[in-house]
C-alpha cells in the first residue's frame, strides 16, 4: 500500500508545471522574464508564482551538480543500505550529518531502503565513512563509485510539441460535462480590454461560460461585471457545457483583430 504524502493544498495548474521544468532544466541561467515570454504571462506573474511554489514545498531548493573527481580528484560513491522501516527517519537525519555524504534519499519499501551518496578524497575516507554508517545502524549491502549522473527535466512538466494554440490553460472535470479551465489572456485577444460586462452583452463571452475568478500580478481578483480583463490575466472559466479549444477562443490570440478594432469604437 502507498504510503500518503503531505498535501500542500496548492494546486498546479499549466503555468506552474512549465515553470517547474524550466527551472529543473537549467534554474542558474533560467530568468523570469524568459519563462514569462514561453508561457504569455508578466514577469511578475512567474516570479509571485515561484515564490507561492517555494511557500508551499513543491520547491524545495537549486542545487549545484558538481564533478568532484575534475574539481580535486574527490571519489563519488553510492552506499545501499537496509534500515529497519520503523527507524528509517531517525537514521537518515543522523547520517545526513556524517562528513562526506552529500545526499540521503530514503526509499518507500524493500532492502536497500536507504540510499547515500558520499563524497572522500581517497578510499580511506571511504572507509571511514562506510563505518559511520554501520554503527548508526545502516547495514551496506552494496558500494559503487559514481562514474557519471545524468538528471533532466520532468517531461510531463515541459511544452506539449503537439500543442495547437501558444496559451497553457488547466482542465478539470466535474460532475456530467461541467469543466473548470484557467486560461491565460493573450495580449491581441478578442476579450482583452472588455469589462465582463461588455463581453457578455457583445458575445465575446459565450454564454455558457462563467468567469470565477481572475489571477493578475499574484493576487486573486473576484470577478465583477464591471470588471476590465486584461492581457496576461489568468482566468478561471466554468462552463456547465464542457470545455474545448474553440470554446476559449476569445481569450486567445484574434485572428481578426481589424474586425475588433472596428467594433470598440463608439458609433
């Protein structure tokens, strides 16, 4: 059986994941300017966001992957070890303390639950280190050295290539055919500019669908019929109907923005 993870409460939607890949691809040379630009969002929007991704764990920290044999000749080893469950905890934090180990990782279940990744500057500290952690408990059942490692971005997390549309936007399904979606305005859409009002009274806004509420600079807004939508707003839609890309097509890029112009001008 799973065990059950802490919960956070923060739910990703599109913008989050993306900006979860972009940083696990390269954070060090990764700005929010540039993430912005990919998913058609302000600068500000991903900074408030990685900011709300780091409040709630789903980030945890940016880490440097170091070659410690080009550096100073250092021996990279993966200890596999069997702790007994109960004491699994207890035993990470104290050999997360040894001098040389670099990183823990503790496994759900099965032999070699334990998995520590040491750093010596020859097999001597090596050693030593292989009997710290015998004496608090972790029985090694194998020892490699590390020859190379090789991480990459969480892919579900990256741009969908057979995507059609440039906006990222979040499906969930309720009960029947009812659809929650956010959807990020496009700066030429057919609705940015328009109050709620407007949009419904001149069929930008499809009837079916119920603005609850909008996400602009961080801050949640409540949506009013006099409030203006904006480009770069992420928006969330209700629709009792479902929820395809035709149905958002006013938040999206307009493919007849001369059309839009003619119409915002009072006769």
């Amino acid at each position: 059986m799973a065990s059950q993870r802490p919960n956070s409460g923060y739910r990703l939607d599109e913008i989050d994941r993306r900006i979860i890949y972009a940083l696990m691809a390269d954070a060090r040379n990764t700005s929010a300017p540039m993430i912005a630009e990919e998913v058609s969002v302000s600068p500000a929007t991903i900074r408030n966001r990685i900011d709300q991704l780091e409040d709630n764990g789903i980030i945890r920290g940016y880490h440097t992957s170091v070659d410690f044999e080009h550096a100073d000749g250092g021996l990279s080893t993966l200890f596999q070890c069997n702790v007994p469950v109960e004491n699994r905890e207890a035993i990470a934090q104290q050999v997360s303390a040894i001098p040389g180990v670099i990183n823990v990782r503790k496994l759900m279940t099965g032999r070699r639950n334990l998995h520590v990744m040491a750093v010596g500057a020859d097999t001597q500290s090596l050693e030593r280190i292989g009997r710290a952690l015998s004496e608090l408990g972790a029985e090694i059942e194998d020892e490699d050295l590390i020859q190379d490692e090789i991480s990459r971005p969480y892919t579900p997390y990256g741009p969908d290539e057979t995507a059609t549309g440039p906006t990222p936007m979040d499906v969930i399904s309720l009960t029947g055919d009812a659809n929650v979606v956010e959807v990020t305005v496009s700066s030429d859409s057919e609705i940015s500019g328009y109050t709620l009002e407007e949009a419904g009274s001149r069929d930008v806004l499809p009837d079916d669908l119920l603005v609850v509420a909008i996400e602009r600079d961080g801050t949640v807004l409540t949506p009013r019929g006099e409030t203006t939508i904006r480009a770069d707003d992420v928006v969330t839609v209700l629709s009792r109907e479902g929820i395809d890309d035709r149905t958002l097509d006013s938040f999206r890029e307009s493919t007849a923005e001369s059309d839009l112009e003619s119409d915002r001008i009072d006769p």
